[in-house]
C-alpha cells in the first residue's frame, strides 16, 4: 500500500513533468522573441511588451521630452519590430528610467538580460518566502510547483515582462510588516511606483494599522521617484503621459484596452453587464471590496496565522480592484499561495496542493470560458473574508 507521502510524491512527480511541459511549449514565445523580435502570433501587429520598453529606454536617452508622443513610441517600436500601430508605454518616467540601462545594449542582449533579472527575482522571492513564513519542504515543494505551472510567470519569463519586480517589491514590504521593520516596509512600499497601480493596498494598510513612520516613508520614496522623474521629463510629456492614462482607462477599444484578457472586477462587469450599468457596478464593487478588506484588517488577529489570512486577503483585495489586470500580473498569486500553504502545519493535503496548481493554469481557459480566472479570484476573496471572519468571530 502507498502512504499519504509516497502519493503526493507520485502527483509532484506528474505536475513537475507538465510544468516543464508547459515551460518549453510556452519557451517557443521567448526564442522568436529573441531571434526574431515578435511572438508566436497569427495576428496582425503583434507585438511583444518588451519591444515597449526597450523602445522607451531609447527615447528616454534620446529624446525624452517625447517619452509619451504616440507618433515618437510608434517611430521607435518601429526601429525595433515590424508594426503598424503603437503599443502605447503607459508607464511612468520613472519605470522608463528603471528600463534606460538596456537600450544601452543590443535589441536581443538586452531581452536576455531582461530574461535572467527576472528568473533571478522569482527565485529570490520563492527563497525569502519559504525562509521567512517559514514553509517546510512539503510546503515549499507545492509552492515551487504552483510557480512552474503559473502562466503569469511563463508570461513574465517569455515575454519580458514586469511582474517579477513588482512581486519581488511587493514580497519584501509584506516580510517587512510582519517582521515590524517599518523603515524598509516604508521604503518597498514606495518601490512599488514603478507600477503605480499597486501603490494603494500597501499604503492603505499601513494607514489601517497606524505605522505612520512607515506611511510616511513610503508616500515620501514614491512621491521623490515619481515627481522628480516627471520633472525630468518635462511638463509636456508630463501632460502626454496623464490624457494616455486617461485614454488607457477609458478607451473602449480592443488595442487600447483588452478588458477581453484581463482578470479582475472591471473584466467581469464590461462582459456580463450592459454599458450603462459596467461603470457603476465595476465601482460598487470596488468601494465592497476594500470596505471589507479595511474592516478585516482593523479587526486583525495579531498571530501568525492571522497575519497570513490578512494578507491573503489583501492581496486577493489588490488583483480585483486594479483597472489592469492581465495574466503576467497573476504572478502575484504566487504570494497568497505561500501565504495560504503557510497556515498547514504538516503535510499538505494532496486536494489543497492539486487545487493551487489548477488555479495557476487557470488563466488557460480564459478565452474558452470568458472572465474565468475573475470569477476564481472573486470566490477566493470571498471565501478568505468567510476564513478571517470566522477566526474573528471565536
């Protein structure tokens, strides 16, 4: 008879051979990427995100007072891959600036570079999560398989994206409240500029838990980056960036706005609701969602495994309510896994372990069964305010 151990080693084994499966079909993006400078795609004008930002890390040397001219963005995207429209960089000046270093290197040295920085902070993040929670080796192994079979990290690996920085980021500021360090909490919190969107969790739970000196420091290192780095840029580019922003949100075009692959609240309404009713509700919900969240994270449970289900929360809280949420962003998820495998004292039972890696090849079914991974998230933050509310509630 085979023990509870030896099964789940047999089920790691199997969901090992299909993450590294999934790795190499997926890998095929990367090369052409490398080779060629555009994705596997059947479409017209694909192009791969980071023929974006390389292109803005040019502008930014050269010419960066036109950092978001749509004419200029199209010139030099067209420097570098075959398109006819404009991927727009809708980034501020200080993520252009965090980018600048590459344009100093070859199109494919510098994706390649890209490529090896972001392995290297995934890695990073899995080792400070399994040291710090902390997560014995059964926990560890179901977290590094639920990260091999997530499609926001092969999205992020293959396609040069940015979600690795800011899940790196983003795992450093929650270590840093639970170890209660609020100058470093402070400081990774304000980091998180580069992608301004994840900016407004953190700093609320700072303000709901009262760290003011780590409140503080975090408005003062995002406020310095973001400020000084549009000053830098000039008042028109400064001008240009926020009507591109304003276009990016509101812009009901499937170029602009590709709500069609997104993952979160805004997703769900535009697709199961009529247009007079999507902006309404996608705000309701919103305004529901960190109601909930602030009221759990006032009534908080001091322990361990309160700090774990909060976070849980507030991290699921995040991925809903931002207005861009695509699959690279879902690498995020990587942390409520840690956090959830985190509250098992043994072994993890082989049900849990099995339902993590569903989650992370969830997004797959996405253009089968529209908003699928929304609808998932909804029910995973629902289900950990039921979670919290019931340790509250003993």
């Amino acid at each position: 008879m085979f023990t509870a151990a030896a099964w789940s080693n047999r089920v790691k084994a199997i969901i090992l051979g299909l993450g590294l499966g999934l790795a190499f079909h997926t890998s095929g993006n990367w090369w052409k990427i490398l080779i060629e400078r555009v994705p596997e795609c059947g479409q017209p004008n694909c192009v791969a995100d980071f023929v974006t930002f390389y292109a803005e890390a040019t502008l930014f040397w050269q010419h960066r007072q036109a950092l978001y001219d749509l004419d200029e963005q199209l010139a030099y995207q067209k420097r570098i891959a075959p398109t006819e429209r404009v991927l727009p960089f809708v980034y501020p000046p200080i993520t252009a600036a965090l980018m600048s270093p590459l344009a100093l290197l070859p199109f494919s040295i510098a994706f390649l570079v890209m490529t090896l920085v972001n392995v290297l902070l995934l890695l990073e993040s899995l080792r400070l999560l399994i040291r710090h929670l902390p997560l014995n080796r059964d926990q560890s192994s179901w977290l590094l398989l639920f990260a091999l079979g997530n499609f926001g990290v092969h999205a992020v690996v293959f396609y040069g994206q940015t979600s690795a920085i800011v899940l790196y980021l983003l795992t450093r500021h929650m270590l840093a409240q639970r170890q209660s360090t609020d100058g470093q909490a402070g400081i990774w919190a304000g980091l998180l500029c580069v992608k301004p969107q994840y900016l407004s969790i953190p700093h609320l739970v700072l303000l709901l838990r009262g760290r003011w000196h780590a409140l503080f420091v975090g408005v003062l290192v995002s406020m310095v980056l973001i400020v000084g780095t549009f000053l830098f840029v000039g008042v028109e580019a400064s001008k240009q960036y926020f009507d591109l922003a304003q276009r990016m949100v509101s812009a009901d075009d499937d170029w602009w706005n590709q709500w069609r692959s997104m993952h979160n609240l805004r997703a769900l309404t535009i697709y199961w609701l009529p247009a007079p009713w999507q902006t309404y509700a996608w705000w309701a919900g919103i305004a529901a969602v960190l109601s909930v969240m602030a009221f759990l994270n006032l009534r908080r449970d001091g322990s361990t495994d309160g700090f774990a289900q909060t976070w849980i929360l507030n991290i699921l809280a995040l991925l809903i309510v931002i207005p861009h949420l695509f699959t690279h962003d879902l690498t995020l998820l990587i942390l409520p896994c840690a956090l959830w495998l985190s509250l098992f004292k043994g072994a993890v039972p082989i049900p849990v372990g099995l339902g993590l890696v569903l989650l992370a090849g969830l997004p797959a079914l996405n253009y089968v069964f529209p908003t699928i991974m929304a609808f998932a998230l909804v029910f995973l933050f629902a289900l950990s305010v039921k979670l919290s509310g019931a340790k509250l509630a003993r």
